[in-house]
C-alpha cells in the first residue's frame, strides 16, 4: 500500500487516544437509541453513498450490526471477526470482508499495527455494479444480488485477495478518491467498484461465504461453482452425493437462495458462454452447441432463440455487419 495513505490511516485519533488511555467505547459516536445498530446517518453526510473510515482500534469492539453494506479493507496486521453465531473469521492484510446489512459482529482488540479501513456504504451505490456484472453471471447475481438486499441467506463474505494485484489496486484508489474527495469521485469510484466485482467473479475461488447455522448458502454456492467451473456436464446430483444431503433438499435451497432452478441456472450459463463463443471465435455454431452441452444443434437453436429473439446465425451477422 502507498506510504502516505498508509500513514494516514494509521495515525492515532482522538478517540483511539482515550481508548488507549482506559476509557469506555462511546457508542454515541456511531449510534442511537438503546440497540447498538450502527447508523450510517452517523457516518455519511447528506447525500453520500460510500465514505470510508479506520477501523477503531485499542478496544473490543461490542456485537452490532449497521444499516448498510460494509466493507472492510485490511491494510496490515490481521483483526479477529465474530460474526453470528459462526467461527471466528480471522482477516489477513490483504484481504476483504463484506458484510450485508443484517449482519451482526463483535471485532476482537485490533492494536497500532493492525490497520484496517472500513467502507461505508448504503445499497443503491452498487447499482451501477450490478449493471456491469450482469443478471446473467450467477455468481454475480447470488453474491451481489444478496448483498443489495440486505438479505440473511449470507451473512458475510472473506475474499482472500492479497495475492490479487488488480484487487489490491482498485480498493487502494477508491481509498485515495475517498481520502483526497476526488473530484466526480462518486463516478469514478461507483466504476471501480464495478471493476472490483467483476475481478473477483473471474476469481471467485477466492471468496469463502458463510451463512447462519442451518441456512445451507455454501451448499447453493458449491453448486454455482459446479455451473461455472464446467457448464457443459455440471451436475447437481454430484454436489449433492459429495455434501451428502438430498437431491430434493438442495434443488430447494437453491430455488430459495436464487429464485431459480439448477436446471434454469445451468441453461442460462450455458446461453451464455454460448453467445461468449459466438462472438469471439469462428468456430461453427455445431461445436459451440455440443462444446456447452447441448448435442441437438436444432435444441440449441430453438432455446437461444426463445432467450435472446435471434439464431445464433443472425447473431454473429449482426456482429460482421457491425465491423463493416
């Protein structure tokens, strides 16, 4: 990380002084009423969508939750995260952790040298995210989707990015715009954000989600995997023998978690990488149908039609007459 930005927020405050020094946690500073929700009406002013600030340190942070996403940076040493009911999650320098809005947590002491910075942000920033990524990337879609929403389906996400340069570069200028208030920062950081997600989509083996006890989400994220890694043979059946639980149960979960089948999710992953092929190579529309899984050409012509209103053939036309 740059020196200056990390000597900016590595610097004592006030409030980690008195912390220091043995006095309690206001919690005035970050909430109202009785409950400990952290509001962001406490941290954003008027109109702000995202903001950042340090992660407090010299104190154990008390369990709470916000009422909107956060996001944690971890710039160096580590913090120790009890979220829920679960295992600790211990996030590394380097790494990031999203937590929806319902999500309850106590932080563990973090000391001088475990520096980490926190994104503040309310939902409707990550609309312009959403529009980039894509309906169609299923990852995408369950992960962010259940971030907006603020739903309980996923509490929170660890994404061990510290071997990821692009990632490390994109959180550290959002970081510098949000410091500095970067002219038309709200712009340029909504775009990165959107970069962001789209570079931890094309590494999703890196993000580790965790639901509540009993709610089942690595089951249903176990079984995107299986679309994203192989579209053309995925099979539920084998997910659900490896977690050992029902095929039903788990056709269930993921009807829940995503609003669709497997067999819809599969189709549309499939649709998909289809039209990716159609339009970056010359390979002819049979090998691309039996390369996604579909061995009847004339099925295949039948449902890409229904999903996008063309044959594969006027598909790639409208391409060539494009470049022409």
């Amino acid at each position: 990380m740059d020196t200056e930005i990390l000597n900016t927020l590595s610097h004592i405050t006030s409030e980690e002084q008195k912390l220091r020094d043995g006095e309690p946690l206001d919690r005035t500073l970050y909430a109202s009423g009785h409950g400990f929700e952290i509001d962001a009406a406490k941290l954003l002013r008027q109109g702000q969508l995202i903001t950042i600030r340090p992660h407090t340190r010299f104190v154990a942070f008390p369990r709470h939750s916000h009422n909107y996403v956060e996001i944690m940076y971890m710039c160096t040493g580590q913090t120790t995260h009890l979220i829920g009911g679960g295992t600790p999650v211990h996030l590394q320098a380097g790494e990031l952790l999203f937590l929806n809005q319902q999500a309850s947590h106590a932080i563990q002491r973090a000391e001088a040298g475990d520096v980490a910075v926190n994104f503040i942000v309310l939902p409707q920033f990550f609309d312009y995210a959403f529009q980039i990524v894509g309906t169609t990337n299923l990852l995408g879609r369950f992960l962010l989707g259940t971030l907006k929403n603020g739903g309980a389906e996923i509490s929170h996400l660890v994404c061990h990015t510290a071997e990821l340069l692009p990632v490390q570069n994109l959180v550290e200028s959002m970081i510098w715009s949000l410091l500095h208030n970067e002219l038309g920062a709200r712009g340029a950081n909504q775009l990165r954000m959107a970069m962001l997600m789209l570079d931890l989509l094309n590494h999703h083996e890196c993000i580790e989600v965790q639901g509540e006890p009993g709610q089942g989400s690595p089951l249903v994220l176990a079984a995107l995997r299986e679309i994203e890694d192989n579209c053309r043979d995925a099979s539920l059946s084998h997910v659900a023998e490896r977690f050992h639980v029902s095929l039903p149960y788990l056709s269930a979960l993921i009807r829940q978690a995503t609003g669709n089948t497997f067999k819809e999710l599969l189709q549309q992953k499939r649709l998909d990488r289809a039209q990716q092929l159609l339009r970056t190579t010359r390979l002819p529309v049979q090998a691309i149908a039996e390369s996604v899984g579909y061995d009847t050409t004339s099925y295949f012509y039948g449902i890409y039609k229904k999903a996008f209103g063309i044959t594969p053939k006027e598909y790639r036309d409208h391409l060539c007459d494009s470049d022409n």
